[in-house]
C-alpha cells in the first residue's frame, strides 16, 4: 500500500526546498544560482566538492520561486549566462543558494531522457555561447 500525501503537505515540503535557495537571510534576502558542468555528480551529494569544468553559472530572481499548488513550484525567471565557459557536454547541475553553499545536484540530459532531472535540446555547450533555461519545477509527488 503506498503512502498518500496531502497537496497541504505537498506544497509547505516544496515550499520549505525552494526558500532555501534565497537563504540567507530568509526569503528575498538572497540570490541563488544553478551551475552547468561537466561528468558526473560527485558521491556524497551536493556537500561533496564539485567535479567537472563550470560550463555555465545561471541566476535565480531574488525569489527564486512562487508558491507552491498542488505540490509543484515554479520557478521566477531565471537570468540566462549569454558567456559560456567551455566546450564541453553537459553532465550535472548544481544549485546553490544566496551564499554559495551547495542545495542539490541533478542529473543533465536530452529532452527526453527520463533519467534525468534538467533537461536540454543538446548538452553541447560551446565556449561563448549562451545557457538558458525556459522553465523550472520542484515538485513533491502525492504518493511514495
């Protein structure tokens, strides 16, 4: 039997992640970031030195999402690196908050790869290029 979880918890679970990203200081107070890099995320989590050439570093709004409904969270816009660092494929990102302190590392992939947690038309970054992403959620299924 699976465990149902109510969209009230749902979305203060979603709710409590994403304010992390504008710490510190509380919500509005920071200005967190994503970083695109090459390999694999390394063992040990987001706490773990990163690995990999810094591909692309993109910036959250002030708030870095709204509230959360039905357990999903939606990302403000988020500020595009229009100067790519490297050529070089995409293989995890990082999100860190306001201070730099590492939040969560996710799997990069294709549009498609179900794998993955951010996903790209192509993972091929080229030096002086531009890194954007359209849309971002966080969510918190109903049910585990």
């Amino acid at each position: 039997m699976s465990t149902n979880i109510s969209d009230t918890v749902r979305n203060a679970a979603v709710d409590a992640v994403v304010a992390l990203i504008d710490e510190p200081g509380g919500a509005g107070a920071g200005t967190g970031t994503m970083e695109i890099r090459t390999g694999t995320q390394p063992g040990g989590g987001p706490g773990a030195t990163a690995t990999g050439a810094l591909l692309a570093t993109l910036t959250f709004g002030t708030t870095a999402f709204g509230a959360a409904a039905a357990g999903v969270a939606t990302a403000a816009a988020i500020t595009s690196d229009t100067n790519v660092a490297g050529t070089n494929a995409a293989g995890y990102a990082r999100i860190k908050d306001g201070s730099g302190t590492a939040l969560i590392d996710m799997k990069v992939g294709l549009t498609g790869d179900a794998t993955a947690q951010l996903t790209f038309d192509s993972v091929s970054f080229i030096a002086g290029g531009t890194c954007a992403i359209n849309s971002l959620t966080c969510t918190c299924a109903d049910s585990v």
